[in-house]
C-alpha cells in the first residue's frame, strides 16, 4: 500500500503535466486490470502445463518438454498457433450469437478475479456481497455456451449447449447451498475478507473445513460440474457430440473457450482455499509482526512484505493443491452419463446441501 503523501506528490507530478486526476483514475484502473490480465495468464499457463505433466504422468509418458524448459511454454505456443488460425463463420448460423458467445462466457470469469484476496490488502474489489456477486456472474456463462451452440446452426453445438444450461441449472444450486452454510452462518459476513479473517484463531484447526465437511465435499463436486471437467464434461463429450458447442469454432474463438474453462477451474479452486481453508493464514499461526524492533522501521517495512509475499504463495499453494486434485480426478474417473449427471445433482447433491444448510442454521440458532 503506498503512503497517502507519495500518492498525493505523484497526483502532483501527473497534474503538472497537464493530466487531471480522472486521467490518472483511468491511467490506474487499466494498470490493475493489465496486470489481473497477466497473473491470470501466468496462472493458466502452470495450470496447463501441470497438467499435461501430471496426466504424462498417469498414462507412463514423458509429456511437453521442447517447448521451453521441460515445456512450460507449450501453452503459449498453442496460444500463439490457434491466434494465427483464419476465423470461420458458419454461413447459416447466426453471427451475432456466435461471436456474443465466447465474449459472454469469458468475461464473467475474469470478473471474478475482482473479489478474491490473496492477502488482507491485496484484493482489488472487497465487496460485501463478494460471494454472492460471484455466483451471479457464474450464472451467465451457461447463457454463453447455449448462445455459441445455437449461433452455430449445429446439432451437436446446439445439444452441448443445452448440456451445458441444464448442467448449470443442475449444480449451481448445491454450490450457492453450500456457501450459504459457510459466509452467513458461520462467518456472518458474505465478504471474502471477513470469510477468511474468521478462520484466522487457531490455524488449520479453525479452517471451515472441520466444521463444514460436508459442505466441502458438495462445493468440491458442484466446482467440477461447474467448470465442466471430467467426469462431468457431457457438453463436449467427443465420442458423442464431436466438440459440443465447440464444433464450429475455430482460430481465436475457439482459444476463449480454453481461457474460460482454466481459470474459471483455478476461480473454483481460490474459492476453495478461502471457504474452507483459511485463505491465506499459514496453517500454524505465525507472522513477522510478533518480532518487535521499534527502533529500525525498516525492518518494519521488510516484515509487512513479507507478511504479504507469503500470504500471496499460502494462497496461491493451497489454491494449486486442491488443482492438484482436481487434475487427479480428470485422469482417474470415467465420464458418467448425462441422466447420472442430472440425477446426481437433483436427487443427491441438492437435498445433502439443503439439509447441510439447515443443521448449520439450527446449531447457530441453538448456540445464541
């Protein structure tokens, strides 16, 4: 956080050259967001090449390792390959609705990089309402993915799309139950802040994640439908739908539906760390700040950076371990059925959380 004088002399300093102030507002907004744009990237980039490295792994291969160093650049260049690519358009879909598509499945998922802390000040938007603001952005991918299948005036786009909705429909429930039994309940606060600051007493053993077991598993498994990843991938199930939604796409359209389903997987998973598992308080309570030496600040200063880089790889850490698992489970399990799917969600995960949510809410009420 900068001092509230150096950002008064660096107005100074931009005004002087004739800028106003809301110039420099500006000037600050498109920094934030240049620099949420390249975390993310970075992100997806370790995440795609865990996990081709993980699933060479499994299947006894060696996995990317020419490009870059052991191929931690693959995915850039398939990103770069898939830029280069002509733009088709099918002749009798609808363009508007197939170039709406991908912008309307992409953008809310980096908006929800808008409210997540890595550390209690490194948050860009601390909203009261974060995780509800989360949810309701989830909401309108699924829109996305059905108007991409209709747009593209394909039975098989058309059918994955329609997976994709019920999918949603299906699973968005369980998971806003399930936040619900942690953010009012338990934390009294829907703020991803307070959520975390309430697991901050006693280390792991006050994570929600003693308290709210089965909540965790419900999110886990309505995180993984959500982000459409084995064995709940039925919208573009290939031995059945070709590419689903996908088939028509191609070149740089093709590569925004890669960029949403990454780190809407890594958003599921940061959401994990700071539900269920303290955010970014190290599992055995610890901080610079306990050291007193009141007669250097500069050691000071050098503790609160500390403090904030290793709160930033706690979060970070935990956010990969749960990734971890998820790539496990990709290249473990089978992909189910799409009448088990929705029997999952509706006759299991559904009823587990809403009775998970009122013992929750009948404890509380007993312990006032």
């Amino acid at each position: 956080m900068l001092d509230i004088n150096l950002e008064k002399q660096i107005l100074h300093y931009f005004c002087t050259f004739a800028f106003s102030n809301e110039l420099f507002d500006v000037i600050q907004i498109l920094f934030l967001i240049s620099t949420l744009i390249l975390g993310i990237t970075i992100g997806v980039s370790v995440i795609v090449w865990l996990e081709r490295k993980v699933s060479a792994a499994i299947q006894q291969r060696i996995g990317p390792e020419y490009a870059g160093p052991s191929g931690i650049i693959q995915a850039l260049a398939d990103g770069t390959k898939l830029f280069l690519k002509e733009n088709i358009v099918p002749s009798q879909g609808d363009s508007n609705l197939f170039n709406i598509g991908p912008v309307l499945v992409i953008v809310p998922v980096f908006s929800s990089y808008l409210i997540i802390p890595f550390d209690h000040n490194i948050i860009l938007a601390n909203l009261g309402i974060g995780v509800l603001f989360w949810i309701a952005i989830s909401s309108i991918v699924p829109l996305g993915l059905l108007m991409a299948g209709y747009g593209s005036n394909n039975k098989y786009s058309f059918l994955g799309g329609s997976r994709a909705a019920a999918q949603s429909i299906s699973y968005e429930i369980p998971l806003a139950l399930s936040v619900l039994s942690v953010a009012p309940q338990l934390s009294n606060s829907l703020s991803t802040i307070d959520i975390i600051e309430a697991q901050s007493k006693y280390g792991f053993w006050s994570w929600n994640l003693w308290r709210q077991p089965i909540g965790f598993i419900v999110f886990s498994i309505s995180s993984l439908a959500e982000c459409e990843r084995l064995p709940f991938d039925l919208p573009e199930a290939e031995e059945e739908l070709v590419a689903g939604y996908q088939t028509e796409y191609s070149g740089i359209k093709f590569a925004l539906f890669y960029p949403a389903s990454y780190p809407n997987l890594l958003v599921s998973s940061l959401f994990v760390t700071i539900l269920y598992l303290g955010g970014w308080y190290f599992p055995i309570p610890f901080s610079f700040d306990s050291i007193n030496v009141e007669w250097n600040p500069i050691i000071d200063e050098v503790s609160s950076v500390i403090n904030i880089i290793m709160g930033m790889s706690i979060t970070i850490a935990k956010a990969y371990s749960f990734l971890f698992i998820c790539i496990m489970t990709r290249w473990t399990l089978p992909r189910i059925r799409i009448d088990q799917l929705l029997n999952l969600g509706w006759k299991f995960l559904l009823p587990i959380a809403l009775g998970n949510l009122l013992l929750t809410a009948s404890l509380q009420i007993i312990s006032l």
